[in-house]
C-alpha cells in the first residue's frame, strides 16, 4: 500500500529531525567544509522535498506560508551548492517542522 498523507508528514518530521540533531551548533562555513554531514543533510533533504512533493494539494493549499516549490531540492550530484542546502535548512524547514506537527496534532495521527 502507498504511504498515506499522514505517513509522508511523519517522514518530514524525522528526517528534520535527523537534519536539526546532526547540524547543532554548526555555522554554514562549517557545513560548507563537511562532506560527510552535507551529504547526509541532502539525503534527509531529499526525503522531506519527496514526501512534500506527494503531499496532497488540500494539505498545501492550508499553508501559504510555506515555500512549497523551495521545497524540490534539485541538483546534479556534482553541483549541489551547500549554501542552497544550508539557506533550505535555516530558512524553510522550521516552517514545515511547525507545520507538520500542527497538523499531525490537529488530526491526530
């Protein structure tokens, strides 16, 4: 069975959390120079901009605040610009972690 809406908002909710606990206490030079905690936060990245992407349009329509189109991480493997992914980090998740446990609150699931 395809995972539900509800499944798909867990999976941001984790994978934000594995990108929040991983990148305590680091600046963006820091980011910039770890090859190892860069590439694990595009991973987890591309879990979130996935599960996003499949959410249904109903769920997105209710969060105008939310850049839902940032939230397509796209990239080569060989151009991924760490200053996109720290900006997508910094600036956009906190508003989807806010939004996804309000609505994981709201509905109960």
């Amino acid at each position: 069975m395809p995972p539900t809406a509800e499944d798909r908002l867990r999976d941001i909710l984790e994978a934000i959390a594995e990108i929040d606990a991983m990148l305590i206490g680091y600046r963006l030079e820091q980011f910039t120079a770890d090859k190892v905690h860069r590439m694990a936060t595009e991973r987890y990245l591309e879990v979130v901009c996935e599960a996003a992407r499949r959410l249904p349009d109903d769920i997105k329509q209710n969060e105008r605040d939310i850049d839902w189109p940032k939230m397509r991480l796209r990239h080569a493997y060989h151009e991924t610009d760490a200053a996109i992914v720290w900006d997508i980090n910094q600036n956009h998740l906190p508003r989807l972690n806010s939004f996804v446990k309000r609505r994981i609150q709201t509905t109960g699931k």
